[in-house]
C-alpha cells in the first residue's frame, strides 16, 4: 500500500470491543525537507473517548496504556524501527528499536514531534510532525515502511487500531503491519 495525502481507515482489531469509536483514519504526508506530516481523525461518541485535556508537549510513559496515536517507521529492508506516541496531551514518546521490541525510549528533547489537537463533539484531530533527518542522516532519501495504530480508551474499553492485525492478538510492532510503503519526496535526500 502506497499513500499520500489520501484518509486511511484503521482496522479494529477483532477481540477489541468499540462501542464509542466510529473509526479512526490517518492522513499522511511525506513533505519536502524531510518531515512526515500525520493527521489521525477520531470519530464516534467523543464524550464517551477518554482524551486529556491538552497540556505542555513534553516526555510522557507508558502512553499506549490510554488513548494514544502511533507510528511505526522502518527504511525499508531494514530490521530497525523507531516507534511515536502521541498523547491528547501532546505529551510524546520516541522509541529506537534494533528489531522486534528490542529498544530504548529515547529521552532526548531534540526528538520532540509537532503536536496539535481540536475537537467538537464528534470529532476529535490529532496532528504530529516527525523530522526524519532527527531520525538519521538515510531516513530523509529512503523508502520508508510505515506503521499506522491507534489505542482508544473509552467508557466501554479499550480497542486496537491499525492498518492490519496479522496476530490473532493487538501487536503494532509485528513488521507485516508496516503495510504503508513511502517514497521520499523529490526534494529529500
């Protein structure tokens, strides 16, 4: 799968229940200069969604545990991935993994994404900006594989969201859901 600018529609993942998500779609940009531009779009009973109130960008923990929206981005043929999460509170996460769950935080404020928020009463948008040049000095030219996942806390639960669910459990990091393939913009490299 290619993408670029088009709305992208996660998957739930089927032992998740969803009663107050309508659907969770991802927008994504490669721009010029090397930035991956992320828009997620949250619809359903947003009264029902647990979303903290925006809050000073700053390292958070353990964010997948409420809901938050994440990245997986691998330069294609490689083992190595970096993982983002973004908080509601624009509080974020940057994790540098060798292979399959085998990494560290990243506690470096250098790595900190764009973060915004808006919401109404149907809607909620959450917009990151990662620099892949923050990355390494290949992520900007390369061919990216791309990770797409949501975690969604609401009145009823927790889902699982994604471009695909290749285990019969929520596994974001599993590298066959890194289905979204990213070429660089003319001007990266």
């Amino acid at each position: 799968m290619v993408a670029d600018a088009d709305w992208i529609e996660l998957k739930r993942h089927p032992s998740t229940a969803a009663e107050a998500v309508g659907g969770v779609q991802v927008s994504l940009n490669r721009a010029a200069g090397g930035e991956l531009l992320i828009r997620y779009r949250l619809e359903g009973e947003i009264s029902r969604i647990r979303i903290p109130p925006p809050s000073v960008p700053q390292i958070g923990k353990e964010l997948w545990r409420h809901t938050c929206f994440e990245v997986f981005i691998a330069v294609d043929g490689q083992v190595a991935y970096h993982e983002f999460n973004f908080a509601p509170s624009r509080e974020w996460t940057v994790y540098a993994l060798r292979a399959y769950r085998d990494g560290v935080p990243l506690m470096d404020q250098m790595m900190r994404p764009d973060i915004a928020v808006r919401s109404d009463g149907s809607r909620f948008e959450l917009d990151g900006v990662v620099r892949l040049n923050l990355l390494s000095a290949i992520h900007p030219g390369a061919l990216l594989r791309v990770g797409l996942s949501a975690v969604i806390e609401a009145s009823d639960g927790i889902s699982y969201w994604a471009l695909s669910h290749p285990g019969s459990k929520p596994d974001f990091h599993n590298a066959e859901a890194f289905g979204l393939v990213l070429e660089p913009s003319d001007s990266d490299g």
